[in-house]
C-alpha cells in the first residue's frame, strides 16, 4: 500500500492520527490483507460540530473506537455548515482515504460529493444523519437512530400525561416546539413523529416552533421570546437536551418553576440533560445514543473487506422519567 502525504486542509480543523492515508479500491484490500502498519484501514471523518454536549460525546466515541480498533482517523469540524463538511469530504477524496463517514448536518445537497466519492471508488458510510439522496448507491450503509421513532416517544409521553401536563387547567395543552437546525434529519423527524402522534389527542396543540440550532444558547434564547410572546405555556418540546437546557435558564429567568409551572420533554439523554431529569426540571427524555464508534469501526472493516453490510443499522435506544433518570446518572458516561 502506497503511503501518501497528508493534504493540508484551510480552513478546517484537522486531527490526524498519523500524517499517512492508504489508497484503497474501495472493496477490501485494507482489510483483506491482514495486519502490518501499511494495511491500516484510513478513515476520513467529517462531524457536524461542537453544538451540543451529544455531538462531544459522539466525537470522543469515535475517536476512542479508531483508536481501539487500529483505525487511522482524520476527523475535520465543520462547525455545522454544510460547506465545511463538503470541504472536507473532497479533502479526503484527494487523500486517497480507504473510507469516508460523516454526520450531514442537513438533509440536502449531497449527491455532487457523494457522486466524487463514488467515482474515486472510496465507500462512504453515513452516520448519525441521513441524507435525501435517492441514489442509494451512493453510500454503503446509514448507522444512527430512528427520530420519527423519538420524536413519537416523546409524543406518547406527552399524551399520556396530559393531564397533569395542562398546568393552567385550561383544557387545553399549549406546547412551544425548539427545533434542532433547520434542515438536519433529526429535526425534521423528530417533529414528524412528534406530531404524528399528539394528534390523537385535541387538546394538545403547538403555539409556536422555531430552531434553536441545537445549541443551548440558541434554546434559551428561542425560549426566552416564547415567554415574551405569551404567558400560558404548559409545555416544551426541545429536540436535544441542550436546548432544554437552555430552555430552563429562560424559564427560571422569567420567575416561573421549570417541570412544574412549565413541562419539559427533551430528547438524548446526555449527563447534564439527566441530571436535570433526576432534579424534576426536566420532565421526560427520549434517549439518543451518540456512541457509534465501535459499530461504525465494524462497518467499515466489513465495507473494505467486501463483506455484505445491511444498509440501515438503527440505533437501540430506552426512555428515562425521573426516578429512572436519578438510578442510572452515576453510571451515565457522558
Ligand atoms: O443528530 C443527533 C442530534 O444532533 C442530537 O440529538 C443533538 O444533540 C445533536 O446536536
């Protein structure tokens, strides 16, 4: 295997493992042939971001998992912006990576790269976000969670507790929505399941849904203007723990009881998200599990070694109420 010097990538962050990338045909070689440091299997990695305590914990799984598995990782930050992530992905299609996975921070406008990546024989394997494409040739398989299923998890929850969920006794159950970034798989879905499923029940409506980016400055903010705007919210819905979080400082700015004067329902189930779980300020959290470095190592030592992979591999994942979120936070690893 011919070894090659690493492309400087502007602009982008960068960590390598080593300053060497294997050309690969993309069907096995790598893999197949067995040990010995020129065998090491390459792997562009291109994340999303830093947004949320999730993604940290996400990214520091992968790396761990490369590492564990012998696994030369070059991971690039694309501090959520398309652009970066395309950047990146075409980086390692010069590199001559063995495999390319990455985490679309949206939905669309992937297959130009996807198509580069294909051309230059150089499998890719999606992880975390999906991607509209309808070529589906253009990766090998999609590793991550089901968010319609979230987004309906944390929809039950809420129909199912409705009534202690109305906390003005008004009859009426008036839920705020905080998106995840506009565009990306996991907000699209999780308000699909979301709705799909409060619909069941016609007391229960949204007033108001707008994106917090993820971000836990971005819920509190998104937050604090929802207060502004009206004054009988009984219910949040945040797509991620850290908008939720966010969510509770504008809430407790405001005067008002985070859990009892406003219901919380959270999705991913990250160390701080949990904590205020077992506290009561938060209400419900549909799990999202961010550690997909083992599966994804194994994917692509499968992919390059030319084995038959499934092409969707979904995340298993539980829901936490308090008294459960309180059992397991000492244990949390993230
Ligand atoms: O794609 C997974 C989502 O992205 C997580 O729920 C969120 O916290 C992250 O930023």
């Amino acid at each position: 295997m011919i070894k090659k010097t690493l492309v400087a990538l502007s602009a982008i962050a960068l960590s390598a493992g080593t300053l060497s990338a294997c050309g690969s045909d993309g069907g096995g070689e790598a893999a197949a042939d067995g040990g010995g440091s020129d065998d090491t299997i390459t792997m562009g990695f291109a994340q999303v971001g830093a947004e949320s305590g999730w993604r940290t914990a996400n990214t520091k799984n992968i790396q761990e998992a490369a590492a564990e598995a012998g696994v030369d990782l070059k991971f690039s930050d694309a501090q959520q912006k398309q652009e970066n992530q395309i950047k990146a992905i075409r980086s390692y299609i010069q590199q001559k990576v063995d495999v390319i996975a990455f985490s679309p921070v949206v939905e669309t406008g992937w297959d130009a790269v996807l198509q580069e990546a294909k051309r230059a024989n150089i499998p890719v394997i999606l992880t975390d976000r999906a991607v509209d494409s309808e070529d589906t040739s253009l990766y090998k398989t999609f590793l991550g969670s089901d968010f319609v299923e979230e987004g309906k998890k944390a929809g039950q929850w809420l129909v199912d507790n409705a009534a202690d969920a109305d906390v003005d006794g008004d009859g009426d159950i008036n839920v705020v929505e905080l998106q995840g970034t506009t565009g990306a798989a996991p907000a699209i879905d999780r308000k699909e399941g979301f709705e799909e499923v409060i619909a069941a029940n016609g007391e229960i409506s949204i007033s108001q849904s707008q994106t917090g980016d993820f971000t836990r400055d971005g819920g509190k903010q998104v937050m604090e203007a929802f207060l502004q705007s009206e004054d009988d919210i009984d219910v949040v819905f945040a797509h991620n723990d850290d908008m939720g979080l966010g969510a509770i400082e504008a809430i407790e700015a405001a005067g008002l009881v985070p859990g009892e004067d406003v219901k919380i329902i959270t999705i991913d189930a990250v160390k701080d998200g949990m904590t205020a779980l077992s506290e009561g300020k938060i209400n419900f959290i549909v799990e999202c599990s961010p550690l997909l470095g083992p599966q994804l190592m194994d994917l692509a030592e499968k992919v390059l070694a030319g084995e038959e992979v499934p092409t969707r591999v979904v995340t298993e994942e539980t829901t936490f109420t308090p008294e459960q979120a309180a059992e397991v936070l000492a244990e949390r690893q993230y």
